[in-house]
C-alpha cells in the first residue's frame, strides 16, 4: 500500500459569492492548493468556526498552510483603521489567529503566505504596516539573508510575485527578517525557536511555482517537513 500524502490543512476564506455555487463560500486559491498537491500533499479546506475548537479541529493536521486573503482587523494589533482597509472579517481573523498560536505551539510545519505571515506576526505581538502600495500587483526581486532556511531552498536571490498592500510592521517575539525587497521591505520571516518547520513569505509562491523552481522548492520542502509528521498508522493517531 502507498504511503499516504500528509494531510495539509489549509483554512477556508469567506467569498461573498461564487457563480458556481450561488450564494455565499468558502474557498482556497487553486493555485495554492494545486501546489500542495504538486508536491505531495494532500490540501484540505477548513471551515473557519469557533476558534476554542482548533486544537482538536486541527490534530489531523500533518501541516497548516495559511494562505493569503483579506486584511486583519486593525485592533487585533492595537491599531487604528485605515482608508486602504478591504475585506475585513474578524471571524475569519480569529479563527486564522488561533490556527497559527496552535500549530507553533504544537510544532506543526506551518507556512504562513502574504496574509498568513501577517497573521503570525501578530499572533506573535507584532503589528502591520496598513498600507504598502508599492508592492502590490508587482514583481520584484527579494535579497535572502545567508545561513537562512529560505536561502538554502531558493539561493541568494530570487523573483518574488507579491500582492501585499499591508506588510509586517514591528516583529512579533522570535522572528526575523530573512528577506528584503530593494526598498527594505521585509519579504519573509522565519522563528529560530520554533518547535516546528516555519516559514513566512509576503509574496504568493503559488503563482509561479509551477515554473519557477525556486518556489516549487519552498512547497515541497513544507511537504517533506509534513511528511515527517505523518503517523505509520496512516491515520493521525489521537
């Protein structure tokens, strides 16, 4: 029998609407989830709910992905709002918060992408610059620091596809800058004392990474660190 693919939990995103399915849904970019697949993980949308209930929700879980989406709600960070704000949702912020306290806690890979690293920063006590017009609908080159987990995936260098209109501001406990835009804009994080594989990328690798080795690179050294996870039993034993 083939080993199982390691089950990559990937929280939903609230749509306000979707033609095929007539009202309201939940989605994830298909461009994310196919390259999970593409690296041998099994992507599972998860529907964003009571965030006490992510603990056990989240056992499953060989590894979290949180994906890209709307803005965080400014007071998650102690912060005032902004005109630039867009799809705002603070149940969608709660539940994506609590998905990111758990899976560093638990030691669960965890790859944090645009939102999602955002979303980390400030689980971790961190804030966000509100608005970065310059970055978003470009790409650009992003300088990574030596010695890092990105540099050993990607190299010294690499062309990044952002759409980030927010971006981190002050760092959240442990983390640390380990790629820049030209203009010094933080373009990922990683968290040394993390129990778990982490990383965080402001810019979406799903968009080239079926291209681009570089950043199919990144989803298949997320998947690995899964995989590690992935029970004998075929089933995540609880």
């Amino acid at each position: 029998m083939a080993d199982r693919r390691p089950l990559i939990v990937v929280p939903a995103r609230f749509s306000a609407s979707a033609s095929a399915l007539r009202y309201r849904a939940e989605v994830g970019a298909r461009a994310l989830l196919e390259a999970v697949y593409a690296a041998g993980g099994e992507p599972l949308l998860m529907h964003p709910a009571d965030p006490g209930e992510v603990p056990p929700r989240l056992s499953i879980a060989d590894g979290v992905l949180l994906p890209g989406g709307g803005d965080l709600h400014p007071s998650w960070a102690g912060q005032g709002s902004h005109p630039a704000e867009y799809d705002v949702d603070v149940d969608q912020d709660a539940f994506d918060l609590a998905v990111a306290s758990w899976a560093l806690e638990a030691g669960r890979p965890l790859l944090a992408v645009c939102r999602g690293a955002q979303v980390v920063n400030v689980a971790l006590g961190g804030d966000v610059v509100q608005d970065l017009p310059g970055h978003r609908h470009r790409v650009h080159l992003a300088k990574t620091a030596p010695g890092t987990l990105l540099a050993s995936l990607t190299g010294d260098a690499l062309e990044v596809s952002c759409f980030h209109h927010q971006g981190l501001g002050r760092l959240g406990t442990g983390l640390e800058v380990v790629a820049e835009a030209a203009d010094g804009v933080p373009e990922a994080v990683e968290l040394p004392s993390a129990r778990g594989w982490f990383l965080g990328l402001q810019w979406h690798p799903e968009d080239t990474a079926a291209t681009d080795p570089a950043q199919a690179a990144l989803f298949a050294a997320f998947v690995a660190a899964a995989r590690s996870q992935t029970p004998q039993c075929g089933v995540r034993c609880v």
